[in-house]
C-alpha cells in the first residue's frame, strides 16, 4: 500500500488552510508540511499497525502483519491453523483462549538472533511469525508435519 496519497492529502489540506494568509503564510505551511511527512507517514503505520492487532485478535485462524518493503507497507495475512499438526493428524491451537496478542521483548545474543532470521527467511516467513511458531511448537512437544514448497526451497521435518 503506498502511503503517499495519504499524506500528500494531509498536505494539501495544510496548504488550503494556509492560503487564508499572505505568501509568508504559504511558505510556512510548506516547509511545515515537508517536516511532518516523515511523522505523517509514521503516525499512518502506527494506526495500521494497531488495525492488523485487533484483526488478528478477531480471528482464530489467522495472523495479520504489517511489512514495510521498499518504502511501501504490505499487509500480510498468515494461516496459523493447520500448519502443524499432531500425530494424530489433529492440528495445533496457535492462539489463547481469548486470541488476544501481547507485545514481549526478548533479549537475544545477536548470532542467536542472527540464526533465527535466517531461519524465518528460509521459512519465508516473519521473525515474529517464525519465533510465535517456535514457541509453540516447543510448548506442544511437536514439530510441522508438512513439507513446503516455496520456490526452489523445501522446508519441513523428517520423522524417522
């Protein structure tokens, strides 16, 4: 999604407003307007950013994220249930009771971190989607029983 239309409407309506005052004014209003399109365009993905949180908190089978590539934000919506199943051929629930999300920090070592990274890269998937599946694996004693095709990459696990 690109933001500029957004903000050249924050803008324009700023230079609209300074018209009402003499040639001083307009200057003004344009160099003010120069100065707050960086904070415009972080207020935008902020209140995104809060959006793809209460959607993904509405739905039980689905993670909402928000990139940033290339300037441009994207919205991206993963599957959560049914990517791993038990051994009974059951799936995984992804998401508490109340599919609330919440906001930790964790301190890694940065080739820990490093690692990981590559690892959700390889996945073709966020750090925090990769790290959320993670956990939960862990905590379920169980591993992704299917094997992904994205590309020219495989991705799954053997059980032997």
């Amino acid at each position: 999604m690109d933001l500029t239309p957004h903000i050249t409407s924050v803008e324009d309506s700023l230079a609209a407003a300074a018209a009402a005052g003499d040639e001083e004014t307009a200057r003004t209003a344009a160099a003010l307007a120069a100065a707050l399109e960086p904070a415009t365009r972080l207020a935008i993905m902020n209140a995104l950013s809060e959006l793809t949180l209460e959607v993904t908190g509405a739905l039980d089978d689905r993670i909402v994220e928000l990139r940033l590539e290339a300037g441009d934000v994207r919205v991206v919506v993963t599957s959560v249930a049914g990517d791993y199943a038990d051994e009974s051929g059951g799936t995984a629930e992804t998401a508490d009771a109340g599919g609330e999300t919440s906001r930790i920090t964790l301190r890694l070592p940065e080739s820990l971190k490093s690692q990981a990274e590559q690892a959700a890269e390889a996945a073709g998937v966020s750090l925090n989607t990769w790290l959320t599946r993670s956990v939960q694996e862990s905590l379920l004693g169980r591993r992704p029983a299917s094997t992904q095709v994205t590309g020219h990459r495989v991705r799954g696990w053997v059980h032997g």
